[in-house]
C-alpha cells in the first residue's frame, strides 16, 4: 500500500498582504483553482480562494485543514483568475485582494452563491372554505385575485397583509406558488428614435475588428456627437450571436441614463448594468448571470472589466481617455489597460472610444499596435462648434463672466436655445480673502484652502472632511474687508440669476446632484429643450447629448496650463473639446466661448481651430523630447506619515535599493499636497524604458520593504502607470 500523502492547498485571503496561505484539503473534498473555500483564519475562519492545489507541503509546519468548499465550481473561471493574477503582477497588489475585487460583497463575505429567490403567489382555491374569523386571510385572497396574475411576498406585505397570513393560505391550499412574472419590456418613446447610420459611421464600421478574427485593439476616434453610441450598437447587433457576453466600459453610469436607455432599446432585457450604486442584493444577481454565462451585454464602470464572463466575445471602453478608468485607492488598476489584456486573453477584440483619445491610445494607434478608425463628421445634421477665446485680461468681469459672453448667452436665450457655463469648480468660490492684512483661510489639516460654501454658510476643504462656519470678518485681523475671490459653480449661478431672472439656471456638480434621482430630474428639465442656462462642473463635459444647447462658455480656461503635472495640458484640452462637444449637436449651428487671460498660449490656438489630433501630436512629441510616458514607463512609490521627514527618508531607502541601472528616479520630493487630512505625503517617481525590467525592479523592492519593520503609521504605496504626478 502507498504512503497515504497528505494533500494541500495555497489559499488567497482578503486581505493587503502579499503571501498566501497553505491548508490541508481533507479526503471528501476536490478542490480547483479559483474555488471559494471556508478556512480557520486565529480563531475565526475566512472566506478564502484556492490560487493552487497540491502544494508542496511546507516541511516542519502543522496545516490546518480547510472547512469546507462554498461551492463546486470555482468562482473565477480560468480566464478571470489569469487576468487578475496578471493584475496583481502588473500593479504590484497582493493577490488576495486583488481576486477578492472581482467577487460580489455577499461572496466575499462567505455568503452562498445563490439569489434569494423571491416567492410570486396566486390565488388557487375558494375563499368561502376560509372560517368566518380569518377576515385578512379573506381579503388577501380577494386582493390576489385583482391582482393581474400573480404578487410577490414583498408586494403583500407592502399592502398591509402580513407573512403569517401569506403561510396559512398556502398551508390551506387556498393560494400557490406563482412562476416570477418576466421583466418589464422596453419603453415605447425609446424605441422610435433609431436612425439609420449614416456613410462615414458605415465607413468606421467596417473598419472595426470582427470577433472571429480573435484579438484586435481598435482606437475608435469620433469626433463629439460623430455618433459613437450609435456606431457600438450597431456593431454588437451585427457581430453578437444569441448567447455571447459583451461588455460595455463607460466613465459613470448615472451621469448619462440615456446612455443606458439607448442600449435597452436595441437589447432590451439582455442588458445589465454594473456601478458603485448597486446594493448588495443587485450585485450577486449580475455577477451570477455573468458567472453562468448568461448572454449579457454588460454595461459598466471600471470594476466590471474583472467580473467572470465566461463567454465574452467582445469588448468597447466609452471615453477611453477619461481619469476614473484608473483606480486612486487601494488596487490602483486602469479598467481601460485592464480591459485590453481581458481582450487578448479571452482572443476577442476591444474598441477603444473617445474623442479626445488619451496619449497612451493614441500612441499605440501611431506605433500600429492598436488600428486607428476615424469617425470626422457630426451625425445627423450637426456640424462642429466653432471655438473662440476670448481674452479677459483688461475686460470687466461680472462673476468671473465677461460683457461679450453675457451677451452672447442671451442671444442665444432670446432665440429660444440653451446655454451651459463650465466652471471648474464647485462651491461660491475657491478661496476668502482678506484685502486688509492679505490672510487666506486654510484648511488646517491639509496644504489647502478652504472652498467657500455660501449655500449653507460654510468653508470646506474638498481634500478631507474639514468644514467650518463661514464668518464675515477675517478670522486674524477682524477686517470686514473680507471677500471671496476666484469663481466657484454657485457665484456663477448667482450672477447667471440676476442677470437673467426670467432664465431657469441650473446648476449641476457634486453637491446639487448628491440626492438620488436629482441628475435625471435635471436632465429632464434640460431635455424638454426650453432654454436654460446650465451651469457645472466636469460632470457636464461627459458624454451628454443636449440637442438644444448651441452655447458653450468656458469661465476660465487657464488652471491647467501651467500645472507642475506633465498631464495638466492634456487633461485640459481634453475636458475643454469634451465641454465644446456638447454644443451644436442638434440641428443648429454651436459656438464655443472660452475665456483666458493667455489668448496666445500655443496650445490654446491650436484648440482654437477644434481638430485634437494635431494637438495630441504636439503633445507626444513633447512628451517625447522629455522622455516621459508613454515613451517611458512609470511608477510612483506613494508614501505618507505622521511627519515629512519620515515619509521622505523611507523614499529615501527605497530609492538606494532601487539600483537598476536601466531606471530612473526622481524625488523623493513631497506632494502637491504636501498635508492631507494631517498626514505628510511625498513620492518618488520611477522611470524606465523597459516595463519588465521596472516590474521586475518593484516587485523586489516591494519584497525588501514587506521584510521592513515599519512604523505602524507609515503608509506606503506604489502606483503604477500612475495619472496623477
Ligand atoms: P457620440 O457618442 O459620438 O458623442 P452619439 O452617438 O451620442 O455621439 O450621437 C450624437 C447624436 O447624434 C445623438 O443624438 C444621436 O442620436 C444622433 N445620431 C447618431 N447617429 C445618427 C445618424 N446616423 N443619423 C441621425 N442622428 C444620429
Ligand atoms: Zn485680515
Ligand atoms: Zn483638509
């Protein structure tokens, strides 16, 4: 008889530490990799994922045996696991919370992997058996039997019958279990607006890459309001079979409900949505069609990239140039990078879509690793907007507002069309200032003023949680000579209202849109088409179609041109063509005002003109000269602590161990901001050509500061491919 040999398995645990950990696997179960298992973890036990199966035991060491397996089947199928261990590798994240990301909150949490179904009823037998006391059980039956087929538990219950009652009917036979009533069908007014695709979008169309060719990236560059959407839709009708996945990476989902409503109409119930507005509930039921291969066409933010299809065939990232494709916190992945090697692994082609394709992209379309297709034209009738700066260096400002803007939105106004300002950002405005003694409020836990929030009489810090009541002396000298300077999204709204009292002006950033549903009802006013002014921040430059907005004015254009960020003036043109992109995208002509006091910035002449690719160009070959990404690759080691000096010297350490000779380092140097929420931030940039050579360089510096003893209150980080700098 053989040695009876013990078998073992290497498990990944939710947690930030780069090892797994090995376990016993007893005789009655079979394990595989990615299958979610119950183990002892101390004294309690984990949720954790098999990444390996009969490991060689570690010698001299007792293992415990794992509990149990949640399920038979593993919850990352193979090529989920692949991408996520490719992940982990690429961003330097452990991989226990790097697999985790990719389970719903209820699986990582250990519950089962099943839906609670809820139960439908009907009425089945004869009321009149019912005794003479049982009077609510009587006139649930008779509510049943209104009902047109059949209700749920929950929709009983909310009619003021209760659970007990619901048992007894059933126990009597008087009322049975009902089979779930199918989804509701696609809104009517949705499905008459189809247009036919015009030339140049067949023309794009065809160039685009056919699943049955296998992988193929394809940079989709389409002009504002080209008709993109429209482009994607057709494609997936044209090359999805009846039981394909696709999926659908889009910037966020709750700016843009038409977006989705549009998909609805040509897919109706085989469209799922995947965002951070999901309750748990929501999640396990759209992770488990995706798990069982359900023909899902998924629509969805960043995180959706490493959910588990299993049949995907292909992949489209909307607005491919947009920042939270990338992740700030925690597992720092681009779901835009992470969404091409899903493409390449699972041999499906990925488009990649924007108008303002970022240097990344447009780099590979240039180099021939990506195809580059165009899309020039406005679709329908619309024409491009034509860009104007207007210089406001000696002009009176009314609000930050110049005469010949304010004149132009009335004009617009009086022909009965719509206007929208683009101010960056929110709150009265970015500082107050005392015009006595020179002092600016500051937060005090962070490197950073206080924004001033006159809605509720407030100072805030947007870089932590930091607020206090808005005063009006100066808090040093006691000077009433103490005013807001700068422009924030409410003084722009203020002075938009008394200058146009009989206007709706309607103000969209982060604090009007907090309450649920207050960006449709906003939409929906601004659909309906009557004129109004729009006033907001970024959330208006994404992805909206206003027919009737023909003016865009930009407050002030200058924040990101002369920005220490090497990113700064690509962001900057990016955001100012997204915003101009929301005029004239109807029948009537649009005008784009951009007010700056650097009329004869380079770059801003080239905008002027509205075509980005000779302005991304420019920049590539800036970027070049300054042997910079994406000529180069890059890394940040984040670190904060309680003091610059402890941040600094651990940069320092890490700085003499990273001794490559083929990568560069910059810093350390503090950050930005050097002080958020009371701790000391610095950084120190790596730089390499080769990307193995620096992932290689990371993973064992990450091994040497894992062996550190750190203080317990340093952080440290490393970002990969990082945006900001
Ligand atoms: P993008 O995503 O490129 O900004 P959209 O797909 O949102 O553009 O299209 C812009 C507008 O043009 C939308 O109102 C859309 O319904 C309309 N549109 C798109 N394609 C066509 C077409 N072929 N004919 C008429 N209108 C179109
Ligand atoms: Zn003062
Ligand atoms: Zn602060």
């Amino acid at each position: 008889m053989e040695p009876h040999v013990p078998r073992t398995a290497r498990i990944a645990l939710n947690r930030p530490i780069r090892r797994l950990f090995d376990y016993l696997v007893p005789d009655h179960i079979t394990l595989q990799q990615g299958q979610r298992v119950t183990v002892p973890f101390g004294r309690q036990s984990a949720t954790g994922l098999v990444v390996e199966t009969d490991a060689p035991p570690p010698e001299g060491i007792t293992l415990k045996p794992v509990r149990s397996a949640c399920e038979e089947w593993p919850a990352l199928p193979t090529e989920t696991f692949k991408l996520l261990s490719w992940a982990s590798d690429y961003y330097q994240h452990p991989l226990g919370e790097c697999l985790f990301t990719a389970l719903p909150p209820a699986l990582r949490r250990g519950r089962p992997a099943a839906e609670k179904q809820e139960a439908y009823w009907q009425a089945f037998g004869d009321p009149a058996s019912l005794p003479g006391n049982a009077k609510r059980q009587k006139e649930l039956m008779a509510w049943l039997q209104q009902q047109c087929g059949s209700a749920s538990s929950k929709q009983i219950v909310r009619a003021g019958f209760t659970q007990s009652q619901i048992r007894s009917l059933h126990l009597k036979g008087l009322i049975c279990e009902a089979p779930q009533p199918s989804p509701a069908g696609v809104p009517e007014e949705v499905r008459s607006r189809i247009p036919k695709l015009s030339q140049a979008q067949l023309d794009a169309a065809v160039q685009l890459p056919a699943p049955e060719n296998g992988f193929a990236a394809s940079l989709l560059f389409g002009i504002t309001g080209s008709g993109k959407t429209e482009l994607y839709l057709y494609y997936l009708k044209h090359y999805l079979g009846d039981r394909d996945q696709a999926l659908v990476l889009v910037p966020e989902i709750n700016l843009t409900p038409q977006t989705v409503a549009r998909f609805q109409h040509y897919f109706g119930s085989r469209i799922a949505v995947w965002h951070s507005a999901l309750n748990d509930g929501e999640r396990l039921s759209t992770w488990l069609k995706i798990r069982n291969g359900e023909p899902v066409i998924l629509i969805g933010t960043r995180s959706a990239v490493l959910l588990p299809f299993t049949g995907l065939r292909t992949i489209v990232v909307d607005e491919e140039h947009d920042s939270s494709y990338k992740q700030g916190e925690g597992f720092r992945y681009s779901g835009r990078d992470t969404a091409v090697y899903r493409a390449h692994l699972n041999n499906c082609p990925v488009i990649l879509g924007s108008a303002t394709p970022s240097m990344e992209s447009y780099h590979n379309a240039l180099t021939g690793k990506y195809s580059l297709v165009k899309l020039e034209e406005r679709a329908g009738n619309a024409n491009p907007p034509h860009i104007k700066l207007l210089d406001i260096r000696s002009r009176p400002l009314e609000g930050g507002l110049s005469r010949p803007a304010l004149q132009a939105i009335e004009k617009r106004l009086q022909e009965g069309q719509q206007a929208l300002v683009f101010v960056n950002r929110r709150g009265f405005a970015p500082a107050m200032m005392c015009f006595d003694c020179g002092h600016m409020v500051e937060c005090p836990r962070c490197d950073t003023r206080l924004t001033y929030h006159r809605r509720d009489r407030a100072m805030r810090c947007h870089h932590c949680d930091f607020q206090a009541a808005a005063t009006d002396h100066c808090p040093k000298c006691n000077s009433d000579a103490f005013k807001p300077v700068g422009q924030g999204t409410e003084r722009t709204e203020d002075i938009l209202t008394t200058q146009f009292p009989d206007t709706p002006v309607v103000r969209v950033d982060r604090d009007s849109t907090q309450r649920k549903g207050s960006i449709q009802s906003i939409l929906k006013k601004v659909n309906s088409g009557r004129p109004c002014i729009l006033v907001g921040t970024q959330m208006l430059a994404k992805g909206h179609d206003f027919p009737n907005v023909t003016l865009v004015v930009v407050v002030n254009a200058d924040g990101g041109l002369f920005s220490v960020d090497f990113r700064a003036p690509e962001q900057l043109i990016q955001t100012l063509l997204q915003v101009s992109g929301r005029a004239g995208r109807g029948e009537k002509a649009g005008e784009v005002l951009i007010q700056t006091c650097h009329s004869d910035h380079p770059l801003l002449g080239t905008l002027a003109q509205g075509n980005y690719l000779p302005i991304a160009s420019q920049l590539l070959a800036e970027r070049e000269s300054s042997l910079l990404p994406p000529y180069r690759t890059m890394a940040i080691f984040r670190v904060e602590a309680s003091t610059m000096e402890m941040s600094l010297n651990l940069l320092d350490d890490i700085k003499l161990k990273a001794v490559h000779s083929n990568i560069e380092t910059w810093g350390p140097l503090p950050a930005i901001i050097a002080r958020r929420a009371d701790r000391h931030r610095a950084q120190l940039v790596l730089v390499s050509k080769s990307r193995t050579r620096l992932n290689r360089q990371l993973a064992s510096l990450c091994e040497g500061l894992d062996l550190m003893k750190l203080p317990r209150d340093i952080r440290w980080a490393i970002d990969v491919d990082p945006l900001e700098t």
